[in-house]
C-alpha cells in the first residue's frame, strides 16, 4: 500500500528554492485574488510529480570491465554503496560448483554490462526481479567473488589447492564475535553508485543459483558523497566517527607496488592457479556513537593522530602528508599508541605490511537499549593475509580506540583471479589445479 496519502496529510506540497522566490512574486497577486493563484501553486502538475518522480542521475551508464586478468571490484573506484553477502554452497558434487562458477560468471557479466532481459510467457515467473525497469543499466556495478577457507575441504576435492595464507578468522582480544555475522564458503562484494542497482544484483544472483548458493549473512553500507575536487587530490571519505578513512592507502596507479602488497603471485608457495588473486579481509566492526560523540575532541584526534576536520597528521601538514614521527619520538606531538602510528609506523622494512583498504560505513537501525547499531563495513585486501591485516591488526590490540569500537562479525576470503575472456569463468584455473 503506498504511504502517499499519510505523507500527503503532513505536507500537502513541497518547496525548492526556484519555487519559493517565484510564490514570494506572486504573493501580492495571489493576496487580491483570494489566495486563488497560491492554491493554483499548490495543484500545478510538476510540483505532484516532484514527490513521486524517480531522482534523476547523469551516473547510471558507467560500468567498469568485467573481464580480465584480475577481478573488478578492487582497484575500480569505490561508489557510494556497497554491500558483502556471503553465502554457503549448497552444490551436491564438483560438477555442482562447476555449474555455480560459470553462472555466476554469466550473471555478473551481463549485470555490470547492463542490457535487457527476454520477455516470458506471463504464465511464468518474470526473468526479473523488474526494480530497475525493463532495461538494466550498469551504474558502475562491480560484483567480486571470492572463497572461505570452509570451501576447500572433500566436498569438491578442493583440499590440496588452498592458498597458502587462507584460513578460518580468529577472534582478537577485543572481538566480540558472532557466529551467525561470520565466516562461509563464498563472499560476494556488491558496489555500485545506487543501493537499488547492489540489491537487483544479489536477487538476479539468488534467483539464477537455486540449489546451489544459500545467504548466510549479509552487510549494507555506505560512502559520503563528496563535491569534486579541482586542482587537488579527493578527500578521502569519512567514516561514522567523523574521521577521514583510507588516507594511508597504497597508489593504486603503480602497478608494480599493486603487485606487491596486493595481487598474489609474488610469492613461490602460493598455489599457480592462485596467481592475479588476492586475499580479502572483511569485519563489521560497531562503532559506538553515543560515547564518542561525548568524548573531547582532543582525545579524538589523539586516538586516531590526526586532525578531525582535516585529516591532516597531527604533526602539520595535509591529509596526504606523511607524519613526522623522526622528529616526535617520544610521541608528544602524535601519541605512541595512536592508530595511524601503530598501524604504520613507517619504519625500514613495514612497507610489506601496507594493506588496501575499501570500507564502507554501516547503520543497522536500534539496539534493545535505544543504541544506534552503526559502524564500520571494513574490507581490505592484499596479497598476504599474514603480513597484511593479520600483523597489522595485532600491532592494533590494546589501542585507545578500542574503547569505542567493537568488531562483531566477518571473515576471511580469497578472491578469485579474473575471467580473462568470454570463454573463461571465475574458478577455472582453481579446477583445472584439481582436475583429477
């Protein structure tokens, strides 16, 4: 049933600047002529459809390369939303998963390509889901597959294939982790630039894999809107504590860097198949609003090392600068145990230990005791899980920052290399690894 008329009865019309300024024009008109041209405002056609017309986007056709020799979804831009559905498979035998693999290669290309469905018999269900209308734009939809170490067990004979660093996510002293948010056998990461477009592609994917793919968890977020920047690098978003995230990420422009910190095959001992994959990384961690939104504004920037409406480091400069911890051993300027000082303390040799990072933040509506259930929707990536997130995490254990975040859920995954070509499919290599 359509709220309309509850939304009609609180606000009969609504205003935007244009209109406002030409009623104050026509006020005195409408005053003399018994408020009819007012009333006559309030009826005109555009200002009905402004309410229930769809917003309108110049961003709906922009799509990113599905095919290649790494899967899209990592390096592409982050968009405004974003989501992580990760599921348990369901396939009886190896042939199963095969069929499972190529469709959703099948479904993830046509999806992040846009077009048309064919039209049914309408004594059958619809080919579509029918959110998006007839027609499927791209709206920069990137879908990125990857497995849990769960998969590569008997089932599919998959055992003697895994990569070298994947395993089952452990808890962290200050985890507080549910089963029911963590782990599963395949990880799919949903972006694009509209909610609607992620929410098409996990239905069109949930549709095509009966019998084969059942949801275990699911996280939603979301990334800031920012005004383009002109002469000057873009801020780097801001998470729900008010604080830039990202800023410390590797350039993604410099392929030999990428190489390194996030695309396997570098090392010797992962597996060849595994090669132009990469491991990924995904925590909700609850962020509590409440205390933090209470606690001094020095504090804050002490538990993080950097300027809140900035980003800058709190030891001069811009956001994208270094900090200068030669000149602050001590930690007077930035703390000691500050979060950008422990995660990376650019010393000699912690380069190796650089991690990609593409969050999202989260709100999941109201605790039992009236606390806002926001956060953050914390995905990374890189080509070693040991050097990467692992050690980077435990240099973390124990920092101030904990006192305000709570990690509850999540995973560790390994995406898949890319589908290089029509004919390829995600997974092959790994099946052709175990054909036996």
């Amino acid at each position: 049933m359509s709220d309309q008329s509850d939304n009609t009865s609180r606000c009969p019309f609504t205003l935007d600047r244009r209109r406002f300024l030409q009623g104050l024009g026509a006020a005195g008109a409408a005053a003399g002529l018994g408020g009819s041209a007012w009333a006559e405002s309030r009826t005109d056609a555009t200002s009905a459809h402004d309410v229930t017309g769809a917003p309108v986007s110049t961003t709906t056709q922009q799509s990113h390369p599905f095919h290649g020799h790494h899967q899209q979804g990592i390096l592409t831009p982050r968009p405004a939303t974003g989501m992580v559905v990760v599921c348990d498979v369901l396939a009886h035998d190896r042939a199963g998963l095969v069929q499972l693999l190529r469709t959703l290669t099948e479904r993830i290309a046509f999806l992040t390509r846009g077009g048309s469905y064919s039209k049914r018999d309408p004594s059958y269900p619809p080919a579509d889901s029918g959110i998006l209308g007839p027609i499927i734009a791209p709206d920069a939809l990137t879908i990125t597959v990857s497995l849990g170490a769960s998969l590569f067990d008997e089932r599919f004979g998959l055992a003697g294939a895994k990569p070298k660093h994947l395993q089952r996510m452990t808890g962290f002293p200050n985890d507080a982790l549910e089963p029911a948010r963590c782990h599963g056998d395949l990880s799919l990461q949903i972006c694009a630039n509209t909610h609607d477009t992620t929410i098409h592609a996990l239905r069109d994917i949930i549709k095509h894999t009966p019998g084969f793919l059942m949801v275990r968890w699911k996280q939603e977020g979301t990334v800031p809107v920012v005004p383009p920047s002109h002469g000057t690098p873009a801020p780097s978003a801001r998470n729900y504590l008010g604080f830039r995230d990202g800023t410390a990420n590797p350039n993604t422009d410099d392929e030999t860097l990428m190489n390194a910190l996030v695309w396997t095959g570098a090392d010797p001992d992962e597996p060849d198949w595994a090669h132009g994959g990469s491991y990924q990384v995904v925590r909700i961690i609850r962020n509590f609003v409440e205390r933090w939104d209470r606690a001094q504004l020095a504090e804050q920037e002490a538990i993080f090392g950097r300027h809140k409406d900035s980003g800058a480091p709190l030891s001069g400069g811009s956001e994208y600068d270094e900090p200068d911890y030669a000149n602050d051993v001590d930690g007077k300027i930035t703390p000691l145990d500050a979060h950008i000082r422990l995660a990376n303390p650019r010393t000699p040799g912690f380069e190796k230990h650089r991690i990609l990072r593409r969050p999202f933040n989260y709100s999941n509506g109201v605790e039992a005791n009236g606390q806002l259930d926001m956060g953050l929707l914390f995905i990374v990536y890189q080509a070693d899980l040991e050097a990467g997130f692992i050690t980077v995490q435990k240099r973390l254990n124990g920092e101030p920052l904990e006192e305000y975040i709570k990690p509850v859920g999540g995973g560790y995954f390994f995406t898949l290399p890319g589908a290089v070509d029509e004919r390829d499919f995600l997974g092959r290599s790994l099946l052709e690894a175990t054909d036996v």
